[in-house]
DNA sequence: GTCTATACGAGGATAGAC
DNA sequence: GTCTATCCTCGTATAGAC
C-alpha cells in the first residue's frame, strides 16, 4: 500500500518540473516537522511520505537543517502575508483588534501544523530559526493595536506585551493541545470544519470580552 | 569546573542514602526532559548534571521511559495536588474561578518546567503517558465551575470546554514562549520574580475580564 | 551498588554508478 | 538528476569487573 503510493506519486511526478518536486517535497517536510520539530524529524519519513528518495532530498536542500529553513520560510512568507497586507489604522482598536485576531485564526485553520512548527521551535531551538525570519512583526502590529486601545480608553489598562503574547497563545493553543482535548469531544474530529469554526467564534468572544 | 561540580556532588551525594539519589536524578531528567521532550532527552545529560554515572540511572530506573514516567508520576502527585484540595463549592463561580487560576499559576511559577513537559508530551506523544497518570481531572475541575457561572448568569454564555482550555492555555502559554518574548524585554529575566508576578497579575486581570 | 568498556541499532550524510 | 550502497557518528542499553 506504501509502496503503491509512492510508485504512483512517482509516475505523476515524473512528468513535472524541478518546482513540482520540490514543493512536493516541503510538503511532506511541513507534516514530518510538526509532528516531531526539527532534532526529531527524519529524512527518510519525509521521502516515504513522497516519491523522492532520501538521496534526492539531499541534492536539493543539502541537509536537515536546510530544509527546515525552506519550510519555515515558505510558511512565513505564503501564510503570515495576508496580516501585513491588513490595513488597520482607520479602524477603531475594537474593530482593528477582531479584524487582525480573525485573520490570523483563519491562517492557523488554513495551516494547522503551522502552531506546532511554531511551538517546536520555540521548545527545541529557543526561535534561533525563527529570528532569521523576522516573525517579529506580528507580535509588534497586536501591540500596537493594543496601546491604541488603551490610549483612547476602549481597553481597560493591560499590558501591551504580555496581553499581546495571552491573545496569540489563545488562538494557537487549540492546536497544540489537540490530542488532549480529545477525549472531552468523543466522536469529533478535532480539525474537521466544525470544531475549527466553534473554536475561532469562542476565542474571538474571549478575547473581545477580555480587553 | 563541571568535573569540579560533579565531584562535589558526588562526594556529598556518598553521605546520603538511595531515596536521596533517587532524587537528584529526577531533579536533573525534569531540567533535561524539559528541554528536550522524552525523544530527544538525553541519558548522558543528565548524568553529567549529576554526580550519578549513567550505568545508575539504568539501574535505578531501567531505561529513559521509566525515566521519563517517574518525573510525570512525582511532578503530577507533588505539583497538581493543592488543586485538588481546593474547596470551591462554597465560592460564587466568580471566587471560584480566582481561587483556581491563582492556585494554579502559583504551581507553575514554582515550578516553571512543568509547562515544557505538558507540551512536549501533548506534542512528541499525544499525550500518552499522560492518561496513564490522570490529569483529566484538572480540565474537569475548571468546566465545572464554568459550568456554575453560565447557569446562574454570572458568566457569559461561553463553551465551557473550548473556554477551559482557553484558560490554561493562557497560564501556560508564557512559559512556552518565553524565549520568544525575551526580546520585549530586553535586560528583564523571564522567569525572575518581577516578570513571573506580572504574568501572574495580567493573565488572571485578562481570564477574569474574559469570562 | 558502582564503575568502565562495549555491543548494537538508528539515522544523517555521501560516494559513485548510471 | 536520480538511485543504491555504504560510511560514520551518536546514543541506548548491557556485560562484567570490583
């Protein structure tokens, strides 16, 4: 069955580009990464996952530390885009808060494993990749959202930083608790399409009630 | 210097009997466990932050998962028991509420590698190892009195289970990302008393507000 | 009980044929 | 560019002396 896959994964591959198989290639990186983080995951699972071989891997992206890079870069430029393209200056902090913590919830559902990439790296290697990257912003845009809020006394008087760090934990700790939380939901898929929706409409109401 | 150390606790360590032993290696595997979850924990690493050699933790406990199983067993029995004796019956769902975060983020500030491992473990294992201990009951303790606060209208009509979960995710989340927060305070120490009290301060002023 | 030395397997990485 | 075979390092676990 194994075997089957990756004979026809092979074939149709064949027939493509060098792109095509390196973004088939991420793909399967992207899966392997967030089950294991960057000391744990293992070339070979990637390639059995694929119809590449381990040797392949190499020739493209030189080494495990390399290919991790390539998918976190991928990751931040293809899914954290759509936050930096938010214009949120003419809205109150109100709305200015809900549009951004909305568009960032519909990222994490789009991108589950994208929470646990994050949660590894922050566990394993202390954000070293991550800093070459410059996730950074996102945290600085939810600040400032936040300050906003408490200048003109639509929030009550948080802390900036730390509320900013509780918002983004709220929405991404769905995701790595996942597992854990299912026994509380017998019979529910944890990222089938309703309890993603009930999770995004139950961490806007808290946050929004929160500030 | 590290052989210095070593010795020193060695010779001190002659003095004292096998429970003592015992703990100074747990000590040091929760340090090492904690950084590194049970896959990527290393027997070694924790020999050497120990007067022990590591042909000693084999024999006192078998093999890493033995290990590994221990630290959960003495974390989960020493660290989570004041939860359980709380009584909260008598408080209003609100006091209730309080009482459990505060109680609860004072365990984690006492101990702030309990957090590492939860996540490691909800990450690398599924929370496997965990269900053979017991903490379901902590999640359970916290619905309940969310439950309280949405039949008697002291809360809003909040999902009790999404919104636990929301809950601790707020308390632990700090603790997970604090290398990732270091740089919004440059100089502070994240887990110094001064930043520790303020998370403390801020997430429950924001769990309060929340529900 | 405690140590040293080592067997053994797993997995990252490469050499070299095609 | 792609594959197979192999090298080498590292880390778990144990054997066996004391």
């Amino acid at each position: 069955m194994a075997t089957k896959n990756k004979r026809a994964s092979k074939a149709s591959r064949n027939t493509r580009d060098r792109e095509a198989t390196k973004t088939e290639i991420l793909d399967a990186a992207v899966e392997e990464f967030a089950r294991n983080g960057l000391a744990n995951a293992r070339i070979e699972a990637i390639a059995a996952n694929t119809g590449v071989t381990k040797a392949m891997i190499y020739y493209y992206f030189n080494n495990k530390e390399g290919l991790y890079e390539a998918i976190l870069k991928r990751g931040f430029n293809a899914y954290m885009q759509p936050l930096q393209e938010l214009s949120l200056e003419t809205l109150s902090p109100t709305e200015a808060l809900e549009e951004f913590v909305r568009c960032l919830l519909s990222i994490l559902v789009r991108n589950p494993n994208w929470p646990l990439i994050m949660c590894y790296e922050a566990l394993q290697n202390q954000g070293r990749y991550y800093k070459r990257i410059g996730i950074n912003n996102i945290d600085a845009q939810l600040i400032a959202i936040l300050e906003r809020g408490v200048a003109d006394g639509s929030f009550r008087p948080l802390d900036p930083r730390f509320t900013a760090n509780n918002i983004i934990g709220i929405c991404v700790f769905y995701f790595i608790s996942r597992d854990g939380m299912q026994y509380l939901f017998p019979g529910k898929r944890m990222l089938g399409k309703q309890m993603l929706q009930l999770h995004v409409e139950q961490a806007i109401a808290l946050i929004l009630a929160s500030v």
